[in-house]
C-alpha cells in the first residue's frame, strides 16, 4: 500500500466548519477515485464522499449541500471541507486512495467531534 496521511480533524461546534486533507505518496499516475469514509460509535463505516480524477464528486444525502470534495491531482491531495457541522457528524474520518495497481490505500483515521 502507498502511505496516505490525513490532517484536520478536531472538536468544533454546532455549525461550525473543519478542514480535512488528506496526500497520498509517491506518483499521481494511476489515481483513480479518492474519497471519504467515515465511522461513528456504534456504527458502521459510510462512504460519505468521492471524487474521480475529473473532479466529479458524489456525497451521502446526509451531507450534501455541506460538505465540499476536492482534489488536487498535482500534489495526491483530497480535500473534506466541512461547514454547518451537527452532532451526527461525529466520527473518525478515513480517507482512502484508489490506484489502478496498487488497489485501496487507506489514511489513519482523524477524530471529528461535534459539540457544544
């Protein structure tokens, strides 16, 4: 597996935002799909959102008008943009890497806590 390494998450409010990144190692070639799976207590793990190399993005219904997918295929980096947070969003955060070759690469997991 290639090395993926997420940063961002953290204890934020009720409606506020949170930037999650998440960069791949090695070559951009063969990167398809990167995306965003998350796991709340007690819960399984949801594919939340993903982006193809194009840019085309698909979201959960629970996120939509939301959350924001990026990428930037120069530096293997996907981007969570996170705004008017709610509880429900609690999770950790994996992202994941699809590489033609190399099959799923996945991050580390980063804790997002919505609360007051």
């Amino acid at each position: 597996q290639v090395p993926v390494v997420e940063s961002g998450g953290g204890l934020v409010q009720p409606g506020g935002s949170l930037r999650l990144s998440c960069a791949a190692s090695g070559s951009t070639f063969g990167i398809t799909f990167m995306g965003w799976y998350r796991q709340a207590p007690g819960k399984e793990r949801e594919l939340v959102a993903r982006i193809t190399r194009d840019g085309i993005t698909n979201y959960v219904d629970s996120i939509k008008d939301r959350f924001t997918n990026s990428r930037d295929n120069a530096k293997n980096t996907v981007y969570l943009q996170m705004n008017s947070l709610k509880p429900e969003d609690t999770a950790v955060y994996y992202c994941y890497v699809d590489r033609l070759v190399a099959g799923r690469s996945w991050g580390q997991g980063t804790q997002v806590t919505v609360s007051s």
